[in-house]
C-alpha cells in the first residue's frame, strides 16, 4: 500500500526546526530550561528532538527499503554505504570547517586536524542509519524486532558489567574509556570538562535501535494504511513505550548523554504519541494550516537546512565586526551573528536576557526557513 502521509513530513520537518532552535540560542549563558538539555540524567524537550529525528530517519526508510532489496545485494550496499560515507563526511567538514580560526593575537591560522572532533550529530545519523539498515534488510520486520530488543538488552548488560558499581556516571560509564582508545582524547567532545563524547562510539547501540523502531513505526502505518486501527495502534504502542521506559527508569536511568536504551524506548513512545496526534489531525482531519506549512518546508530539505544553520555561523565567524571595547581597553570584535544579538535582540528585554536570547535563536530559525521555502518554491530537493 503506497500512501503518503503528510504528517510524516511535518512530523520530521518540525524536528529539524527544534533542532535548529536549540542548536542556535542567543547566547549559551541565558537558556530557558526547556531549551537546555537535561545535566545528565533526566529528560527535558530539548532532549526529545535528536530522538525524534533518528525515528523519523527510520519512518524514511521504510519507503525506501522495499526498493533497495528489490534492487538486490550489489545495489543495496552501494546505497547504503555511500549515503553513510556522505552524512558522515558531512558531518566530520562541519566539524572542521572553516579550517582556519583567530588566534589570542587576533591572526587567523589554520584549525589543526589533531584537536579535531570526529563524532557529531550527523556522524551519529550516518552510524544509526548504516547498521539499522542491515539488520532490517537481512532480519526483515521481525527479526529487526528481535534484534533492537537484543541490543538494548545487550548494551545494557555492557554498562553494568564493566562497572557494577558506578555504571551510569560522566566518571563511571564504560564507553569514555572505549571511545578514548579508539578517537583518541583529542578528537573527543569536551564539553562536558572532560573528553566525553555524547555522540561516539559506544552509546550509538541504542541510537541504532532508535532508526529501527522508526522504521517498524513506517512499516505498520504503510501496511494498514489510513485507517482507525492504524492510529489506534500507534497511540497504544506509544503509551506501552512510555509507561516501559519509565519502569525501565528506576534501574536504568533516561540518559540522552550515554544514550540508555531506556531513553530510547521513552522518547520512542513519545514521538508515536505525539505522530499518531499528527496523523488524526493532518491526514484525518486535514486540518492543515500555516503552522504545518511551516515545518512541512524543513522536512523536505531536512539534512541540507540542518547542515546549512552550522555552515552558515561558522562562516560569518570569520567575519569581525568592531563592537566597543574589552575591560582592558582593546577593541571587542562580534560577527554579523553576535553583532546582530548583542544589538538587536538582547536590548529588547534587559530584565531577562534569556527572552533576547530566545528572540535571536527565533530570527535564525526564521532566516533558516526562508531558504528552506526558496529551495520548496524553485523545486529544489537536496537529498543525501
């Protein structure tokens, strides 16, 4: 049964706008706290919104797949592989783009490759979707059922085994050590203080997971089409979900950082209930307006805007504009970006500087859906 579903399209476009929104605040100092991740353990919305994309990543592939295994063995790994090599690569440019920075004295010198962080978020994507790919195309939709239970099983047993007594710590997870000896400290993610990587090696066994579920989600709603049974199906399978990963919680703490496979199945059932409320309204009742114009526009150019909002800021950063001086009394430089916040957007409200911040991430999301609405009005589909 060949339907589409509009709501899959909000569904995933709207995703790539949060993303963009909680990517690119004003200022990181001044964040309201739903826009913040959650300091470790514990879920805040902005922890829902990479989730949500794997999953949508995975409704994706279910369109796909029956043609790529239709294609056969040869076809399929070309696919496959070079979409992974792409997004990773992608991923990685990003990372390092735009190659060159200023220095303390004010020169610009070329950004090493030894400090440079391998993993990221479209490294993450590129991972997931690569082995969620074929373990759905060699285990089909069964097998690739069993198979996500095993892993999040599996990865489970891996972090209590290597430290029963600490598992789930910045300190005590055993992935930190794993991920030092392969990428090396350097390559790593320091924001936590340490090198600690939120998108490496070890906590991609649950991500994967997260792309196959999508995937299953995609299967069931192609295979019962539009139909009262299909929406009912998936808002008791989100609440099974939810309710799972709740008890799951209370020995297996929700952890977007390390990734818990209880995080997977809570955020999971949380994107089933809020997808089966997208269909019922967009495709049941076609109650379609301008808000869902408005992510419809992102999801069609879903990973080209997301690469777009970093490459755009990182290559105004090499642009200084004079803005005032620092306490020492040399000048203070800002790019067009930060120039734009500190004196367009951060005036607004000087009682509460997370409203300027909120302001400024709000125009970026506007300027980043203006290209998006280009690309949709000339027809053009950058897909990846």
């Amino acid at each position: 049964m060949n339907q589409r579903f509009y709501s899959l399209d909000v569904f995933r476009g709207a995703t790539v706008a949060l993303m963009i929104l909680v990517n690119n605040p004003g200022s990181w100092g001044h964040i309201f706290p739903p826009l913040e991740h959650a300091s470790w353990h514990g879920v805040t919305p902005t922890d829902l919104v990479f989730p949500f994309f794997l999953f949508a990543v995975g409704n994706a592939m279910a369109f796909v797949m029956p043609k790529l295994d239709a294609a056969g063995e040869g076809a399929f790994w070309k696919k496959v592989i070079i979409r992974s090599l792409l997004i990773f690569g992608i991923g990685m440019f990003l990372n390092w783009f735009p190659f060159i920075k200023y220095d303390d004295a004010g020169k610009l010198v070329a950004k090493p490759f030894e400090t440079l962080r391998i993993f990221g978020v479209l490294q993450r994507i590129a991972v997931s979707y690569f082995f969620a790919a074929i373990i759905v195309h060699y285990c089909k939709v069964r097998g690739s059922f069993v198979a996500g239970m095993f892993i999040l099983l599996f990865y489970w047993f891996l972090c209590v085994a290597a430290n029963p007594s600490d598992p789930y710590s910045l300190g005590g997870w055993f992935g930190t050590n794993v991920d030092k000896a392969i990428l090396g400290e350097k390559h790593m993610y320091h924001g936590e203080g340490v090198a600690f990587d939120p998108e490496g090696l070890m906590n991609s066994f649950a991500a994967i997971v997260q792309v196959i579920l999508g995937f299953l989600v995609g299967n069931y709603i192609l295979q019962k089409g539009k139909t009262a049974e299909m929406l009912n199906g998936l808002f008791v399978a989100g609440c099974v979900l939810v309710f799972a990963g709740f008890c799951w919680d209370m020995v297996f703490p929700l952890n977007k950082k390390i990734w818990t496979s209880s995080y997977t199945i809570y955020t999971t059932g949380l994107a089933l209930l809020i997808l089966s409320m997208m269909i019922y309204l967009l495709d049941f009742k076609n109650t379609k307006g301008v808000w869902s114009r408005f992510f419809d526009v992102f999801g069609k150019n879903a990973l080209f805007i997301f690469a777009m909002s970093a490459l755009i800021p990182r290559s105004l950063g090499l642009i200084r504009i004079q803005n005032g001086l620092t306490d020492a009394g040399k000048p203070k430089y800002l790019n067009p970006l930060g120039w734009f916040y500190e004196n367009c957007c951060k005036p607004l409200f000087t009682g509460d500087p997370r409203i300027g911040s909120l302001i400024y991430a709000l125009c970026f999301i506007a300027m980043m859906w203006f290209l998006a609405w280009l690309l949709d009005k000339k027809k053009i589909y950058i897909k990846v």
